[in-house]
C-alpha cells in the first residue's frame, strides 16, 4: 500500500503548527498499513540547503521523517519550491528523484512527479533556480537575507498558483505522460482529483495547506481521502485498460 502526499507548504503561516500535527498523526496512524510514503514535493514552502543550518520551524517534520524513513521506504521527488539537491534528504534515508520515478502495481506502471517539470516554462524556472551555480551563489548570501528572498519567492509562486482555476481536462502535458503509462500522478496543481482519460488514470494527491488530502494506492484500487480518513472518490484498477 502507498500513501501519497503534495504541496503540504510548511513554514508557510503562523497554522504551520496545526498543519504539522495533522500530518505526524496522519503518518503514525492512517498509514501504519502502508509500506511505501511517497511525498511529491513542495512539503516545505521552500527548501534551501546550506551545509551547517536548518530552519528550526523544520525540524520537527524533518525530525518525523526521519523516523518514518527508518520503517517503511519514502520517496520524495522535487518540487518547484525545492530550490536545491535534497542531499539532506538522502542523508536521513529518504529516496530523492529530482524529476520523476515509476512503480508497478499488479502490472500496472505507474509514473510519479511533480509536474511542474512536464512543461517548458517549469523546466526553465527549475534550470534557473536548481543548478550548481545557483546554489553556490546562493549560499554565500547571509541566511536571514536568503531565507526572506526565498519566503518572497514562495509567496509569489503560490499566489500565481492560487489563481488559477481547476482544469475541466487533464492538462495536455499530462495526457501525454499517459501514452507512456497506466497511471500518471503528479502534485503541483493543488487540486485534488481521479480522472479518467482514455481507459487511464490521472491522480492528485492536493494540497496540505487547506483540505489535507492525500491519496491511497492499494493493490486494486486508488482512493482520494481527506484527513483524518474522509473517502472523497474511489476508483479501481480494473477500468484501466490491460
């Protein structure tokens, strides 16, 4: 069984710790069952990596992680707001995928991302803020300059988000990642849906700001669920195509 969960946005606003208690309940409880957690990035509202400091209002979550990483296998792939490598990530047990990575379940191939790097403008911001350069200018800023610069950022990039409406369709970026695969299932658009698409299935986990939604992957079904474990729409593997 999978747990899948986006865009949870930590160090946001002053609900953070609101926020972080529902989602260790939701790690310690509803997904106790659960062998594999996968966060499909954007949990921070960013995520700088200097070599000797960490925002303290992150340590708890990171601090939870680490202990779910020592029981069950966590994957984490990058989001627009992962401004870095995620080498921490990797150093606490946490599988970092900067773009994307597949699972099968029961034959059926499953693709999980972000999103934002299936179309072009996301792949020129992520080229922009998460290549080595970038990073190592960034870092000789004093943190307390960078960390406002990165919060300014963050905050532009949500708004931009908040504005847009729930797509009637499956964007095309997505719709083309499914030629490729059974199932595609990406973060970034915060909006919490199953669709069908062709006898294929396109999922959102949502977001952790707001609804705290997040996604089950049995071995026959995937089921949207808002916490702490209101079923929202269920929708079995048997009406994917073979």
């Amino acid at each position: 069984m999978i747990c899948v969960i986006s865009d949870a946005h930590f160090g946001v606003d002053k609900a953070d710790k609101i926020r972080q208690a529902r989602f260790s309940d939701l790690l310690k409880g509803k997904i106790i069952n659960c062998d594999v957690l996968v966060l499909l990035g954007d949990i921070f509202d960013f995520w700088v990596e200097y070599h000797y400091l960490i925002r303290k209002d992150y340590f708890e979550v990171l601090c939870l992680l680490k202990e779910i990483a020592q029981e069950k296998r966590v994957y984490f792939v990058s989001g627009n707001h992962d401004f870095f490598r995620l080498k921490f990530f990797e150093e606490i047990g946490i599988k970092v995928n900067k773009y994307g990575f597949s699972l099968e379940i029961n034959k059926y191939k499953i693709f999980f991302t972000h999103g934002d790097t299936l179309y072009l403008s996301g792949k020129l911001t992520r080229f922009i803020l998460d290549n080595p350069l970038s990073n190592f200018f960034f870092r000789l800023v004093h943190p307390e300059l960078g960390i406002f610069l990165a919060k300014s950022f963050s905050k532009l990039s949500r708004l931009r988000t908040g504005k847009m409406e729930p797509p009637d369709d499956i964007p095309r970026y997505i719709t083309r990642q499914l030629k490729q695969y059974d199932m595609v299932i990406t973060g970034h658009l915060h909006y919490p849906m199953i669709k069908l698409y062709q006898n294929k299935i396109y999922a959102n986990p949502g977001e952790w700001i707001a609804d705290f939604t997040y996604l089950i992957l049995d071995n026959d079904y995937i089921a949207l669920y808002q916490y702490p474990d209101v079923l929202i729409k269920k929708v079995e593997y048997c009406k994917i195509n073979p």
